[in-house]
C-alpha cells in the first residue's frame, strides 16, 4: 500500500512527546514491512541544519487562507527503502523556537499555522503523481484534513484517498474563536454541533472526528474510556455516534532506539541473561545526578510533562511521604510552573535523596530508564503511554496507575503472579500511590522476586511487528481490495 502520514512533529526531526515517536516509528514499520510510506511534517527551525542532505522539491504551495493567501516550499528526505518525509517549508509559520509555544504561551496564531498545515496536506494527496491508497493524520493538528477532502469530493474530486485519524490525546482539541473558521475556506455548513462547532467555537480534532473515514486511538482502553462522560473531553457524544469506526491499536515500541545492548546512550549494555551493566549504568547514573552511589537503595524515576493529566499532584504528596523512607529519586521534565516548583521543595527537603532536571534530554532520558530500578507512570488518564514500555524493556519496573494504555501495557501481580511485569494501583490519590511505592520497596528487599519480574518485563515484547497489523487491517477495512488510481 502507498501510506501518506500527517503529523506536526516527527522523531528525530521534531518532538515534544510520545506523538513524535509514534509517528516515526510507524512509518518505518509500514516500510519496513514493504509498504511506501510517505510522511509530510513542518520544516521547523533547525531541521535543515540537521540533515543538510535533504532536496528542494519544485513545488509551490500557494492556498487560500480565509480571505488571503499562504505560500510555501516544499523539501524532502529520502529515509530508507520506502520511506520519504516532506517537510512544509513556511518561514513566518515553522521558523520558531518552539513548536506550538514558547514560555507556555501559546503561538497566537496557532490556527492560522495548522489549517495551514493541513491544507497542504489535502494538497500534496490530491496532486502527488505518487497517489496514497490511504491518508493518515494525527491528532488535532491535521484534524481538518478529512472535513477538506469531503468538501473537495463534494466538488469533484473523483475518488479520494479515505483517511484515517488517530487520536494520540483528545484532551488537546485545537479549540479556536469561532471567526477562525473562515480561515479554513470551507462552506459554512460544516460548522454546526455534529461537524466542526464546539460550543460556538472551531474544535479542529472534532472535525477530523466528525469526518475521517476511519478513527483510532493509541490503546484498546483508551478508545472505550473515550466514549464515557468521564475521559470524552466533551466529545464523548460523537465518539458514541462514530463508535463502529472507532478503533483501539496499542502503540509499538522502536527497538532499534529504544534497547540496552546497542545504545550509544548508555554507560554500558546489558540484557536479560547478562544484568551486572544495569547496575553499573545505576551507579553512573547516580554519580551524574549528585546522588549517593549505594546498590542497595532503590532508584525510583520519572520522564514526564509536568501536567496534571500525568499525575503530578499525586506524585508529589506520595514523595513527600516516601522519601522518609530508604529510596532515591529522579525527574526529568518541564511543564507547570507550580509544578517545578513543588520539585524543587523536594529536593531542598531531601537533598542527597531528589535529584531534577527540568527540560528534555536524549540522552538522559535513556540512562535513567537503564538506571534506575523503577519508573512511576501516576497518570490521572493516559491513552497509550510509551515510557512505561521502554522501562519494561529496559529491566526497570513501571509503577503505574490502571487506565488506557498503562492498564494495557503493565501486567500487576495480583492479576496474575506468573506473568507479572510493574505494579499497578487503581484510585487517583497519593496514598494508593504511596502504597503502590511500598510494594515496590518489598519487591527490591527479595532479590530473586525482582530478577524474576525484571527478566518477564525485558522479554515483553511491544515491538511494531506486533502492532502493525492492526493498522494495516485499518487501512485495509476502508479500501478495495484493488487500489484504485484516481
């Protein structure tokens, strides 16, 4: 199949969380499994610099953008066999320090960015002499891609690609005044409460769910937590009118990335029949953070943005309470100012104990999953979660609270000894969290129960040879089975 792939940030090009990775990931698997697949993404500041190898492309975007015009260039990348980016090269638009804000202030002119975005996207489908069997967008940023192409097709646009929208978060909408609308050129009836209107705003991820032939979200959890009043955002109604499109494909790990035995990342390799590098990695990883280098005490972790959707409120109350107790720990992160500073109080109150890094790091955040012996995932909702994959292939047991893809990832001992994998806890509070940390601290005093459940959860295989099918069986349910050319 020919898949064109839409996302505002792809790995290692741009990131700002597990939608990168994803996005990345899945496109080397399709071509990896002999698909062609394409992926069209901003041009962000820096990029080019990165990889000076990409090409021009003699194309021109020149678009309606409500009562003016956008323009822009278009660059690409030739990957590996069957996989190409396009980068959308708009100066005034991508050239930035950040990708949707800087400081935690929103760009202003977010909508104007990604409606733009979008459009080249429907563009580059349409006009491509290499025509896409299926298009698929992620998250709100390209969510006005399906409600574009049906008003095309309403125009003659013989037979379009059909498109896939996946949900990464539907927490984050793309909410915009109403007068943002005009921006998107399209006829005012797709603005009512079952298209793109929102409480008399622009909702650019309800369009794309209003309109997408097909809808997936990152975990089969979290795609029935999305039809309830409680994890819908305020779309839980629409969701239940498009359930029988409605798909839950849990995320794949990269383990050409994301591994401990080839991992330029870590101080030394290891793997499940040969541990003594784990430790070293602990003992480096402690050394580099100011911490005491003591085997003997547990090493707890988090990778995180410091939002409330990620527990942090919880996890700082547990902490508060555990760190009385023999055990270490270590952020790395950024997000809520409140927040960051909640981190600080912990470690001015337990200095050789709370080591933080507030920002992003690779590299870091690769040695911490090799180095320390347990990760804390709190979340109040997470729709698939990768960071508590990573830990499992990397021997460090994920603390994690029971929803959407946590629930699906994690195997806890009390639903079955044998094939155990982390711990889990079920109630958003700190004390079920501070109890969940008190197994943890059990599990480390009983070196064989350890070994036993860190040996399950480096074998667990969340690989995309697992995952992919999924997708292509998405693909596939809204195709002929002869692709047509149009």
């Amino acid at each position: 199949m020919n898949i064109l792939l839409a996302s505002s940030e792809v790995f290692p090009f741009s990131k700002t969380g597990g939608l990168a990775d994803m996005v990345g990931a899945l496109a080397r698997a399709l071509a990896n499994e002999g698909h062609e697949a394409r992926v069209v993404t901003p041009l962000y500041r820096g990029i080019q610099k990165k990889f000076p190898e990409m090409r021009r492309v003699d194309w021109h975007f020149d678009l309606p953008l409500g009562l003016g015009w956008a323009q822009a260039d278009l660059w690409e990348l030739d990957l590996e066999r069957g996989l190409k980016i396009y980068f959308i090269d708009h100066p005034g638009f991508y050239d930035r320090a950040g990708i949707y804000h800087e400081g935690n202030i929103s760009y202003a002119d977010n909508a104007e960015r990604f409606i733009f975005f979008s459009k080249c996207v429907v563009h580059l489908s349409r006009y491509l002499p290499w025509r896409p069997n299926v298009v698929h967008v992620h998250d709100w940023q390209v969510g006005l891609v399906p409600a574009l192409v049906s008003q095309q097709k309403q125009e003659g646009w013989g037979n379009p690609p059909p498109i896939v929208l996946t949900i990464h978060n539907l927490a984050y909408q793309g909410i915009f005044p109403a007068e943002a609308f005009a921006l998107t050129n399209l006829p005012k009836y797709y603005f009512h409460s079952d298209g793109a209107e929102f409480f008399s705003l622009l909702n650019c991820l309800k369009a794309g769910i209003a309109y997408a032939d097909s809808i997936t979200t990152v975990s089969p959890r979290y795609a029935r937590e999305i039809t309830t009043e409680e994890f819908g955002c305020g779309l839980d109604g629409l969701l239940r009118r498009r359930q029988r499109v409605l798909t839950g494909i849990l995320n794949g790990v990269d383990y050409t990335e994301w591994n401990t035995t080839k991992n330029p990342h870590l101080f030394k390799p290891y793997s499940v029949g040969r541990m003594a590098g784990k430790k070293f990695n602990k003992a480096e990883l402690q050394k580099i953070l100011g911490l005491p280098v003591a085997a003997e005490i547990p090493l707890f972790g988090t990778i995180s943005r410091l939002a409330e959707q990620k527990g942090v409120d919880i996890q700082l109350g547990a902490l508060a309470e555990m760190l009385n107790t023999k055990m270490q720990f270590v952020l790395l992160g950024s997000g809520s100012p409140e927040y960051e500073r909640g981190y600080r109080d912990l470690v001015r109150h337990f200095p050789n104990k709370v080591s933080v890094y507030f920002g992003y790091d690779e590299t870091l955040s690769h040695r911490i999953e090799a180095g320390c012996d347990f990760f804390l995932m709190p979340s109040r909702f997470e729709p698939c979660g990768l960071n508590q994959m990573y830990s499992l292939r990397y021997g460090t047991i994920p603390i994690v609270r029971a929803t959407g893809g946590l629930d699906d990832s994690v195997i806890d001992w009390t639903e079955n000894p044998k094939r155990s994998t982390g711990i889990k806890f079920a109630e958003y509070n700190p004390r079920a969290l501070a109890k969940a940390i008190r197994k943890a601290l059990v599990l480390y005093s009983q070196p064989k129960l350890l070994a036993d459940c860190r040996q399950r959860a480096m074998t667990s295989d969340f690989s995309w040879k697992q995952t992919i099918g999924h997708y292509l069986n998405a693909f596939n349910s809204i195709t002929t089975h002869k692709q047509e050319q149009y």
